[in-house]
C-alpha cells in the first residue's frame, strides 16, 4: 500500500519491522526442500523498496546467493543494496518491472517481491505469472481488503470499502488488481501447472506500534477521499477520533503465495 503522506522511504522503513514478523515462515519450508543442495542461488527481488525483504529471507534459504534488486528508483535502490546482509553478493537493476520476461529470468533461482501484487494490473501479473512459469516466485504481504479496527467505530465500513474501491481504480490507464491480486495470481499460477501455497500475513498492531498505526490511518483515510472526495468532513472527524484513541488495535490483513513450477513437490 502507497501512503502520499510520506518519502515512499520513510513509509518502507516504518513498515519494515510489522512486515518481517507478518510474513509467513511456513512458506519457507516447501520453498527450502524444492531449491534443496543446489549451490549458488540467484534471487530476484522484484520491487525491492529498500531491501526489506532480503534482510527478512536470505537467512531463511540455503547456501551462497546472490541477490540481484530490481527498482525503478535509483534511490531506493541504491538504498536496497547497500543495506543486504554481507552473508550475501548483490547487485541493483534499475528496471520497470512490468517489462520483465521468461529470459530476463534465465539462470535464476527464485524470483521474490513484497506487497507487490496489488499494485499490478491483469495483464502486467499474467505477464509476470508466464515470465516466472519455470522459476519459483514467492510473493508476500498483498492486500487482501480487510480490516479489523477495535474498538469499533460506526464508520470504519465506509472508510474500508472507499480505500477498497481505490486500491482497484484505474490510473494512467491501469486498472489495479488491488485486494483480488492473490487469488488472481494464484489461478494464473495453478493453470501453468505450478503448485501454489497461500498464507495469511496479518500485521497485528498495538500500543507499540503507534507511529506505524497513525501513518497507516492517514494514508488510509486519504486514499478512502481520493476515492470518494464526498467522505472528506466525516473522515476528517473520524481520523481525529482514531488518532486520538491511545488504545486503538489494527488487523491489516495481507496473504503470501508461493507458486513452484510444475513437477515440484
């Protein structure tokens, strides 16, 4: 999820903490026994931000990798890359990775993103699905357009279901896949014959995570009024409440997948 209230850095390194202990370690034990002895893995990190999700796996996979970062962001990028773990070789693409093909993917181990999916359109994921049809993708931390806010509020509906509509708006011509990304992704998968696995990966926030819980509501509440601009007086007072409750809880919930070609166990 984008958040317009801040740097796309700041937001990523905010976020980083919930995220690695949101995302699913079971994925890892079917993704560990397919890549099984195999020396010298090369993982793609597709949309890498600043590196987030490297520092989270690479010490979950087997053996020597290297990783190679993909971003259109230099910034970030360099960010990515100077921040993996130095149990690892990396190197930076800049690239779009919309445009991203079966033989860019030639020699590569795995192919890795996080909270990717969502912001693809059908076509850009099936592309994506036939790019990495030999290759095992694992793809964390998708929306899937629940949350849960306690204690209740009479409003928390219409804010959920005008960020909802907004995670699937069309942009400059792209109509985002938003909350139905996973399980679009996983038929387009299951059709190249791979076998898919989904978990859940809830972020489940607290008192201890006030700056993250108060970044995260502005940048919902925001996205609800750019989608439905009639909200802004009621969600103008609603974010005032929300922000206001020192005892407020968060469920965002967001599913991982792992697709391993077709033939693995």
């Amino acid at each position: 999820m984008s958040n317009s209230t801040m740097y796309p850095a700041e937001w990523l390194s905010l976020r980083e903490d919930a995220d690695a202990v949101a995302r699913s370690v079971e994925l890892a034990e079917p993704l560990r026994a397919h890549l099984g002895d195999r020396p010298g893995l090369i993982v793609r990190d597709l949309g890498c931000g600043i590196g987030s999700m490297g520092r989270w796996l690479a010490d979950r996979l087997p053996g020597p990798q290297h990783w190679i970062l993909h971003d259109r962001d230099p910034g970030l990028l360099s960010r990515a890359v100077a921040g993996m773990p130095r149990t690892v070789t990396v190197t930076g693409e800049l690239q779009d990775i919309t445009q991203l093909r079966a033989t860019d993917l030639s020699g590569t181990s795995l192919v890795t993103a996080s909270a990717l999916l969502d912001l693809l359109t059908a076509d850009e994921l099936a592309a994506l699905v036939e790019a990495c049809a030999r290759t095992p993708a694992l793809f964390v931390m998708s929306v899937v357009g629940q949350v849960d806010l306690d204690p209740f509020d009479e409003f928390d509906a219409e804010i959920a279901n005008a960020f909802n509509a907004h995670q699937r708006r069309t942009t400059d011509g792209r109509r985002l896949l938003g909350p139905d990304a996973v399980a679009t992704a996983a038929e387009l998968f299951q059709r190249q014959g791979a076998t898919v696995y989904r978990r859940p990966s809830p972020w489940r926030l607290g008192r201890d995570d006030a700056d993250l819980i108060a970044e995260w509501l502005r940048g919902w509440v925001a996205a609800a009024v750019e989608e439905q601009p009639e909200l802004a007086d009621d969600a103008a007072a609603y974010l005032e409440r929300r922000l206001g409750d020192t005892a407020l809880t968060v469920v965002v919930h967001h599913e991982d997948l792992l697709a391993l070609p077709a033939g693995a166990a």
